[in-house]
C-alpha cells in the first residue's frame, strides 16, 4: 500500500503525552480480548465496520465493493462501508481524535504501512494485539522479514499483513530496446533522452528513492536496523547529488514532479513519459489490460534491486466495532479472497499466505492463477527484493527531496 502523505514528526510528538499514559481498556474490549473465536463471531455479527482505505485505483475499489463486503455481509450480516484515506490522512484524524478525548472513533480499521504504523504505533492509536486471534493467520508465515517486519518493526500483533507486492519499473518497449539496470545507465539514459524520466514526489517516487539510497550505501546492510543519523547524512548527501545531476534531462526539466503514480501511469499512457513505476509488480498486467498502458508496457527491477513490502489491515484503538473488524480481517486473509485478489485482471496484489500451509486444493488454485503477460514472475525478480528501511529514513527522504530537490535549497 503503497501511498503515504509525510507528516512532520514535530506534531506527533506534541501528542505522545496523550498516547503514553496506561492504556483504560473498556469492558468491551476485556471480553474481546478473552473471548474464544466463537463468541468475536456472534458479538460481531450484524455490525457497521468503516474502513479508511485509499481509493485511487477502480480495481482495488471494485474488489473491495463488489466482493469483500457483499462477503462478510452474507457471512455476518456485517455492512462494510469505505471511506477514502490514507497515511498523514489517517495519522491526522486519529490524532485529532485522542486529542479531543473522543472515546469512539469514526474509523474502525486502516489500511497502512510503514511510516504510518510506526507514527500510529507512536500515538497508541492501534488496537492489540489481536492478530493471534483470527483464524486465517495461522496461514501467514510471521518469520518472514518481507511480512512478520514492517519498515524494520516487528508487527507485533497490531496489524494484519494483507498484501506482499515489490517495485517495479515499467517502461515502453517499443521505445527502449534495453531499460537502464544501473544508476550509471540511468544517468546516460535521461541525458540522451530528456523529459522522459521521472519520479513522483508521494510514496513510489520515494520507494525509488530509497532503492538508490541502500544502492549508493553499498548494500542492504550498510543501512539496516535502527535510523543512524551519521549513515543518513552521509549517504543522503551523495543521493540528492546523484538527483541534482538528472535532475535537468527529467520530466519537465525537473521542476516539477508528478503528485502521486496516478499522474505518472496517465503521463505513461498518453506517451508522455516511456517510463512509469509501480509498487506492484503485477500492476502493468492490469493497466494493459483496462486499456491504461499500451500492449507494448513491461516490467522490470534493475540490478541494484527494488523494495518488496507488505501492506496491512489495523484496528484502531477507539474502534467500538472491533469484533467485527477482526471478522473482516479474517475474510480478508482468507485463501478464497487472496487467491482472487492476485488474479490480474481482479487486483494482481501479492498474498502473504504461505500457501505450502493450505489444502491441495487451494494450492492448486493458487498455481492456477492467470499468468503474468508483462509482469516478471516474482521468482525472478525475488533475489532483487530490498527490504524496507527504518521509517523515519522514509520521513527525513520525503523532507529533504521537498527542500532541497523540488525547492532547490
């Protein structure tokens, strides 16, 4: 999930002394907390779940409208409702929220990752753990860093993993026999061809980012754990020099840069850009195939790799639904709807089940999804996957390209 708003630390720390003080648990949540599966079931059945989620893509929209929440309504009488939002979005509400005392909260789960965990994390906005609890997690390898880890912090039972995707870079092949594999080749690529490269300044431009980031650090290792303001700085400075070198022979000469990857596909589409990017790798199947991208699109990682993550499903603290939300989750993880939401021409997200787990049945129907046509398979794009850094890296990316790339300082 792609698709973060930055919001500056300052303010979340001008609200912890709300979040720190011991958590007032509610009757309610007592008797979740110590209830069997049986009992979440029949104390969540027939309850309004609202789910903040960001709705920029028709596909997501339409799984989610058109097969999740006629789901869980025919299984538990459940009404799920969808309103859009998303990162600083739902850190600021939430926020806003316990700065004002609210003990019922308008939202009752998030889609997130990431930053966002972290920052909701830091304002004991999230319920848990609870994950333990759902049935269908006992399908999810937990010790996989790419889904038990979020942005270098273990999950810890306060969110679901619910999606497993990786970058990709996706370009035109009938305009670029061989796409550039390397920062080097990057850098004679937009020389030669001005204004055909760039880079959104929301979550797949930084997702990039950071990929040249561990690249120009020498390696994943150089820059894992815990944020190091030394290593930032010190690697950092070579990144927005690297920028600052491309930066005139990119879209628009580099003054501005396209808002989000919606912007990009559309520039991609028209001709505009030969190069889009996607923190999906099955996304370009999609875009063809709704007619978005050209039959001519492919995909691609370069050889210093790109960032495979997880998104995730979270209840919040003050959610008064959250039996009901746990429902949801549960058929969200579920082998029937993550084998429908990796198809394609469905959503083509990634599943975080360790299907070995699962039946033969189901197994066979996960070997049975419809084959990437532009897409690599993710076997082959695996021993490239990056993974995500410490979230306050992704803040301090996100601050600095606005001051010193977009405004030049």
């Amino acid at each position: 999930m792609k698709k973060y708003i930055y919001i500056s630390l300052v303010s979340i720390v001008l609200l912890l002394g709300i979040g720190c003080g011991d958590n007032t648990t509610n009757k309610a949540e007592i008797a979740i907390e110590n209830a069997s599966w049986n009992e979440i079931v029949a104390h969540g059945k027939g309850e309004t779940v609202t789910m903040m989620m960001w709705m920029g893509d028709p596909k997501i929209n339409g799984y989610m409208q058109n097969y999740i929440a006629p789901l869980v309504l025919r299984e538990h009488q459940i009404k799920l409702e969808f309103v859009s939002g998303q990162g600083g979005t739902i850190v600021q509400l939430l926020a806003n929220e316990k700065q004002a005392n609210r003990e019922e909260s308008d939202v009752d789960l998030v889609w997130i990752n990431g930053e966002t965990f972290y920052q909701l994390r830091q304002l004991q906005a999230l319920y848990g753990p609870w994950t333990a609890k759902v049935p269908n997690a006992a399908f999810i390898d937990f010790e996989n860093p790419f889904i038990g880890t979020d942005f270098q912090q273990p999950i810890s039972g306060f969110e679901m993993p619910w999606g497993n995707v990786q970058m990709t870079i996706i370009y035109n092949s009938q305009k670029i026999v061989s796409p550039p594999m390397n920062r080097e080749e990057l850098r004679r690529f937009v020389q030669t061809n001005p204004g055909k490269f760039t880079f959104d300044n929301h979550f797949t431009g930084l997702t990039f980012l950071k990929a040249l980031f561990i690249d120009i650090a020498g390696g994943q290792e150089a820059v894992s754990g815990d944020f190091d303001e030394e290593v930032y700085i010190k690697y950092s400075s070579l990144l927005w020099e690297y920028i600052k070198e491309i930066q005139p022979y990119l879209w628009r000469e580099g003054t501005v840069f396209p808002e989000n990857v919606a912007q990009m596909h559309q520039l991609f589409g028209s001709g505009e850009l030969w190069f889009t990017m996607s923190n999906n790798d099955a996304e370009v199947d999609s875009k063809v195939e709704a007619g978005i991208f050209p039959t001519t699109s492919r995909a691609y990682v370069p050889d210093f790799g790109s960032i495979q993550n997880s998104h995730y499903i979270g209840i919040t603290s003050n959610s008064s639904h959250k039996a009901a939300a746990m429902l949801v989750a549960n058929t969200l993880i579920s082998p029937e709807a993550q084998v429908l939401k990796m198809n394609p021409k469905v959503w083509g997200d990634g599943t975080v089940l360790h299907t070995p787990s699962l039946n033969s049945a189901m197994q066979t129907n996960f070997e049975h999804i419809p084959s990437r046509k532009y897409a690599p398979l993710r076997k082959n794009i695996a021993p490239k996957a990056l993974q995500e850094l410490a979230p306050e890296y992704m803040i301090r990316l996100a601050a600095d390209f606005n001051t010193k790339i977009i405004h030049n300082n």
